[in-house]
C-alpha cells in the first residue's frame, strides 16, 4: 500500500470538512493552502490526487505551483466544453452563483448565519451507499437523494457552496498542457459529460486514461480498485523516473 512507502496527506478543502468557514474560499485560496501544507510538511513535490472538485483543484495547483507537483491523479474531473444536459446552463450561470456567494458571506459577517451544520460521518455514508447501490430498488432514490443540492446544504454553509459551484465550472487547464503525468479515473455512470468528449480534452502523450463502473462516487462504490489503479500507477511512474 502507498502509505507503507509514502507519506499521505489528506487535506480538507478550506470551507469544507473540518475546515468549515464562512469567509471566502476559492480556487486562488486552495491552491495556497496546498502549498502551505506542503511546505509545513517538508515536502518538496507531491502526487496530487482529487475527486470532482478536488480534481478541478489538482489541476489548477499544477498550471499555478508546477515546482510542487509530481503528478496528478483526477477522478471524474469537469471540462466545460464535455458538459451536456442541463450542465452547461449550470456553468454558464457561474456569475450568479459568484454574485449570490459574496452576499451570502456579507450577511454571514453580520452574523446571520446557521448556527449549527449537521455533522456528516463519512465512513457512515460510505456504507449506506454501498448497500443502496448494491438494490435496484434503493439504488435511483438514493442517487437522487444524494446528488441533490439539499443534500450537500445540509453540511456545507451556503457561501462555501455557492463558490464551489463557481469554482467547478471555472475553466481548468489540459492535462496535455501540464508537464506532469496524469491519471484520469472516469466513472462510466457520471452524466454530467459526454464520454467521448472527456476523452478528448483528457488526451494527451502523458495521460492515462482507466474507466472505473460505477456512478460518481469511485472511491465509496469501487474503493479497492480505485486504490489499487492509484498504487500501480504511482509506483510506474516512480520506476520510470529512477531508469536512465
């Protein structure tokens, strides 16, 4: 396993998780926050792995700090020329969601705000899901339960969603333009993009791509084979880089 060769660090995305805050997050900020925890860690160059938003982040860290970047690993990122349905109009209302944010976080510095967020047990919600993904019958309420906006309201302040939304659908640099390597684990469920058109934007000489059968949730629904592409590629890409 990685962590017996590696050091680890699993970061909370400023305004999320145990990072919880109702002042401004955003892409600029995250990329900082990365390079910050690096530095404190001693760390010179990492693997860089995200899911959904934190691949949209992955990537921007490496155009932004290419120095602290060894590679990436994206699962299900989002570019905005793959979206289909209703998702492109979601990303081209970005301005909305900007404009909406800033007044939120205004009213929060006066002190309007929840008072309290409910608690979100991961290892609690990861079980829940395999076993309604694995019933036909549970499987689409669950799905429909799970992607919805109130779902995710329910743990994150309104601020820090409203900007996620900015920040999903900013623009995000091609892997092919990076000089780094690159892992894309893309769940053959997802149907926010066009397959082929994902693979399109994903192409690139130091691109690998992996499809992962599952709907957006690789890591809860297909776990160990996420682990496992993540572990066979890493140590690849480490003995290429020790050969002559």
């Amino acid at each position: 396993m990685l962590a017996r060769r590696h050091t680890l660090l699993r970061v909370d995305l400023r305004g999320h998780g145990e990072a919880v805050t109702r002042r401004r997050t955003g892409t600029d900020l995250w990329c900082h926050d990365l390079a910050e925890v690096l530095r404190a860690e001693g760390g010179e160059a990492a693997v860089v792995v995200g899911h959904s938003l934190g691949a949209q982040v992955a990537l921007h860290f490496a155009a932004r700090v290419p120095a602290c970047v060894r590679g990436l690993v994206l699962i299900d990122p989002v570019f905005r020329p793959a979206l289909h349905g209703r998702w492109p109009l979601i990303a081209a209302a970005s301005p909305l969601f900007g404009a909406a944010a800033a007044c939120a976080r205004a009213l929060n510095a006066t002190g309007l705000h929840r008072r309290r967020l409910a608690p979100l047990d991961l290892r609690a919600l990861d079980r829940a899901a395999r076993e309604a993904l694995a019933s036909p019958q549970a499987e689409q309420a669950f799905i429909a339960q799970y992607s919805s906006m109130w779902a995710d309201l329910r743990h994150v302040p309104l601020a820090v969603y409203l900007q996620d939304l900015v920040e999903m659908f900013r623009p995000a640099p091609a892997p092919r333009e990076l000089a780094v390597p690159v892992l894309a684990l893309l769940s053959t469920g997802a149907t926010f993009a066009n397959a082929d058109a994902m693979r399109a934007a994903l192409a690139g000489p130091r691109v690998t791509l992996q499809a992962i059968e599952c709907h957006h949730w690789p890591l809860t629904e297909r776990p160990v084979e996420v682990r496992q592409a993540v572990e066979r590629w890493v140590e690849a890409q480490l003995e290429a880089q020790v050969k002559p």
